[in-house]
C-alpha cells in the first residue's frame, strides 16, 4: 500500500489544471460544428487581450500619447503576440489625387493639430467603444495573440505584458482577455482546490471529535480519505487528464462520502468494544455486519456519478468518472488500511454508555409514535409539497454568466466590469452571412444594404461594438472618399459613390486583407464584435 501511494504521490507534480471553456460546449452538436467550421474560415474570437488605461491628465495628453505610442510599439515586438492596436497607430483610408492612401489618425508629436484629431477619433465609430471609452477618458490597446500558443507560454507572455505595462507607471490601469482571464482562473482554481480541501479537513475533525472524543477517532478516518485523494489525484495524473473547474469540488465529495464508512466501521468497533470483545474480535464482528451495507453504499454512491457518462458534455463526463474512483478507492482504503491502524493501535478507552443514556433514545422513539400517530396528515403533506415543487421546478431559469462564480470586489473581475461599463465589453460576438443567390456576392451593394439593416439593428438593440464587417468596410471607404467627413459613415447613396469605393474594395478582398470579415469566394462574410454579459438566458 505504501508503494502503490507513493506511485501516486509521484504523479502529483504533473497534474494540471484546466481552463478550456470550449470543452464544456456539447460535443457532436451541429451549432458546435458550424462554429468551428466559421472560426477555421476566419479566425479565432477569444484569442486577445484589452489594456484599457485612464490617464488623470486625459487621453490626449502629448506626454500620455507618447507613452500609449511606446508601449504600443513594445507589444508588437513581445513573442506570440501578431498585433497590436491602438489609438496612436491606428490609420485612416484617404483618397489623394494620386489614389488611394493611408494616414496615422493622430500625430502625436503635432500639438497644434491634437484637438482636430482629438475630435476626429471620439466620433469615429470604429474607435468609440472600441479604441477609446465612450466618454472619451481611457485608451485601449487591442492585441491580438497567437491561438495556438501553449498554457506555458501564455503565462510567460501574460507576464511579459504585466512587467512592460509596470514600467509605464500608468495612473490606472485594467486588462482582460483570454490569457489573463486563464492564468487567474486556474490560479483561482488551485487556490479553491487546497481551501475546499482544508475546510474539509477542519469541519470533519469537529464533527469526528463529537463523535469519538479520541484523537485516534479523529486522524484516522483522516488519514484513510487524504490518501483516497492521493490515489484519486495521481491516478488523474496518471492517465493524462487535467482537473477541470468542476473537479475543484472532488476534496468535499470525497472527504464527506469516503468518511462515511471509516464513521459506520468505528461505531460499531466501539460497540463491539463495549461488550467485552478483544480488538481482533471487535473488528470481524464490525466488517460482518457493515462491511456489506458500506459495500452497496459505495458502489450507490459510484453508480449514481457514472450515470453523467450520458452527458454530451466532456468535463461532466469526467467529472462522474473521476468522483466515482474516488469513492471506490475511500472504500478500499476503508477496508484495507482502517484494520491494520487499529490492530496496530493501543486499546481505545471505552466508555460504558448505556442505550437508555443516550439523547436518541428519548427522541426517536416519540418521533416514531408521532410519525405513526399521523400517516395519513404526512403523506397528505408530502404529496401537496411534491406537487408544489414539481410546478416550482417547471419554473427554474437556467441562467451564467462569464465570472458569475468570482466575487465581486476580485480585482480581476472589476478589470471585467470596467469594460463592461466603459467599452463594449469582453464577451466575443460572432454572426456569419452566407449570400444564398449564387449570381451576387458580398460586396453588392444590395446585398452590403440587406447585412447593413442587420448590423445596425444588431448594434442599437443589442449594444454590439467594436464591429468588424463588409459593412464597416465600406462605410470607411466611403467616409474617405469624401475626406473624412463623418455624415458620410454611411453605406453610399449613388452610384458614383460606389464607383470611388469599388476598386480599394477589390484589391481587399484580392489581396487577403480584409480575409477576417470576407471569405476568398465573397459568398460568405462575418460580422464580428464585443457585446456585454447580459447572461446564457438572455443570449438564448
């Protein structure tokens, strides 16, 4: 036994921890599919991270500007990150004599010409809730990082980020995205693994001292479930898996259920005790008796978590397979390390309690003549509370949120809020249109109209920002074309307008620019975004 814990004790250092979101989504799902199949042809949605930064001196400060413009060049440099984007090199399609052209939208070494730009950037529709806050007093840096990059690596670049953001000195400063969100979470998840473990510990101590009185009675049954969580934690390393955000709850489960059988073996030891037995005589009376009832409790108990085998969803699959090992391994420590503890151990002290001393033995036998007394008044009342609760249950509303389960003054989950209340929030939006009359493509104006009514009901309904899309495409172009003028960030009216936009449209679309949002075909386009969590139920 001692080989086989310390087997899986060896395994320990390799468990991991498991943040992936998308395991939980129900496999062999047809929206599944067309999900993956639309992020393949574009890119990925989550794969990025937002530095919002508040200046005291105000965004369009030329020292501030100076510093955004030098962390956001640093960025671009930091390994696994493919952009980054921000006010200070964001640039603005221009139509010249010459053609077509593009322009810093700020020059932040001209102070004259900074409240132009100032002005200029706040009522741009691709910058305000995207770029800049709506109210114009923080600045955004959107990177873009590397999908493929491993747990390791995000942490090393997360860091990386954290120590050049330091060196800025930045009054106030907030981050979100999918790595950041990662490296807390599991940190989270770690953290609650060890504190759900300890309040285990401390609350079965007390309850095992009321019991026993003894500090034998007490670190034994301990002792026998701490192994169980050795042996179920390094089996899980063993084979390769990872604890995933539901199995931070294992310790509790297997803490309480493995409990149960060292608690109904020691009573009866002790009663067996009572009557003269020797130990040895004790501990065969004791596993004749219970050992069978323990038997069919653990194998209950096992047989109720597998059943989530028939769950379509990954983590909740292993979830019931894990926590059925557990209880099984509890059990088996229960029946082969609990006997040889105490064989080993001195004879406890028994006291000599008398059946009629004990408080149960007033109470249970007037509540048995109470219960008998009145049979027919309790199933009367049972029946009306399943009744009322089966009418309750048709009314539950299933409902989550993205950190619904973090606290709400976690500085990591303000960092979430204040791009909630400030931007268009963290939470990816993702719409594909697929152009059904084979004789048109994206890009028709009739067709950029129909995506256009879409778009704006998407955005005025539903808060969408931060959009990128065919739509937002042209609106630029067409904007540029009649140099900048904001009222013209529009879909165009005229055909001559359409004429200006056509060519810059059919170099984009040739030369793979603009291949997140347009497909190479042009029959399919995405409309991509940031919305805020209003939560499963309303997104549904």
């Amino acid at each position: 036994m001692i080989l086989i814990t310390g087997l899986f004790a060896s395994f320990l250092p390799k468990l991991r921890l498991s943040y992936d979101f998308e395991k939980f989504f129900p496999q062999n799902d047809a929206q599944l599919d067309f999900y993956y199949d639309h992020r393949t042809r574009f890119e990925t949605d989550n794969d990025f991270v937002l530095v919002a930064i508040k200046p005291k001196s105000g965004v369009f400060n030329p020292l501030f500007l100076t510093q955004l413009d030098s962390l956001t060049r640093q960025f671009k440099r930091v390994p696994n990150i493919e952009n980054s984007l921000s006010i200070t090199n964001y640039r603005l399609p221009v139509l010249t004599p010459l053609g077509w052209n593009t322009v810093p939208a700020i020059n932040i070494r001209d102070t004259a010409q900074l409240p132009l730009d100032s002005a200029r950037l706040i009522n741009d529709a691709n910058v305000r809730g995207n770029l800049l806050s709506t109210d114009g007093t923080t600045a955004t840096l959107f990177l873009r990082n590397d999908p493929s990059v491993s747990k390791k690596k995000s942490d090393a670049l997360l860091h990386s980020l954290d120590s050049l953001i330091a060196l800025q000195h930045f009054d106030e400063v907030h981050v979100a995205g999918k790595i950041h969100g990662q490296y807390h979470y599991i940190k989270k998840m770690g953290e609650e693994l060890l504190m759900f473990s300890l309040i285990s510990v401390v609350l079965l101590s007390v309850f095992l001292f009321i019991t026993f009185r003894t500090g034998w009675g007490i670190w034994v049954p301990l002792l026998i479930v701490a192994v169980s969580m050795v042996w179920l934690l390094g089996f899980i390393a063993l084979i390769g898996e990872e604890i995933n955000m539901l199995c931070t709850i294992l310790p509790t489960i297997i803490f309480v259920v493995g409990i149960a059988d060292s608690v109904h073996i020691l009573e009866k030891f002790i009663h067996e005790l009572r009557h003269g037995h020797t130990k040895l005589q004790a501990l065969v009376i004791s596993y004749r008796h219970v050992g069978f009832a323990t038997l069919l409790t653990a194998l209950t108990n096992a047989v109720g978590f597998i059943t989530l085998l028939i769950s379509n969803i990954e983590p909740i699959r292993k979830f019931g397979i894990f926590t059925s090992v557990g209880i099984m391994f509890a059990f088996i420590l229960t029946y082969l390390l609990l006997p040889a503890a105490l064989l080993f151990l001195p004879a406890p002290k028994v006291a000599a309690n008398k059946h009629s001393d004990t408080i149960w033995s007033r109470i249970l036998p007037a509540l048995f003549s109470w219960v008998m007394g009145n049979r027919k008044k309790i199933l009367a009342a049972t029946l009306v509370l399943c009744l009322v609760s089966l009418a309750g249950a048709f009314r539950i509303k299933i409902n989550n949120y993205l950190l619904e389960d973090w606290s709400d003054d976690d500085p990591q989950k303000m960092d979430y809020v204040f791009f909630e209340t400030n931007f268009s929030g963290v939470r990816p939006f993702e719409m594909q249109i697929m152009v059904t009359d084979p004789a048109k493509n994206v890009l028709d104006s009739s067709v950029i109209r129909q995506v256009n009514l879409l778009q704006d009901y998407l955005v005025n309904h539903y808060g969408i920002g931060a959009v990128v899309s065919p739509v937002s495409l042209v609106k630029t172009l067409n904007r540029a074309a009649h140099a900048g003028d904001e009222q013209y960030y529009s879909i165009p009216s005229e055909a001559a307008d359409w004429e200006n936009i056509s060519e810059p449209l059919e170099k984009l679309s040739e030369s793979g620019k603009a291949s997140a949002f347009l497909s190479v075909d042009l029959q399919t386009a995405r409309i991509s975004g940031r919305i805020k969590d209003f939560g499963g139920y309303e997104f549904k």
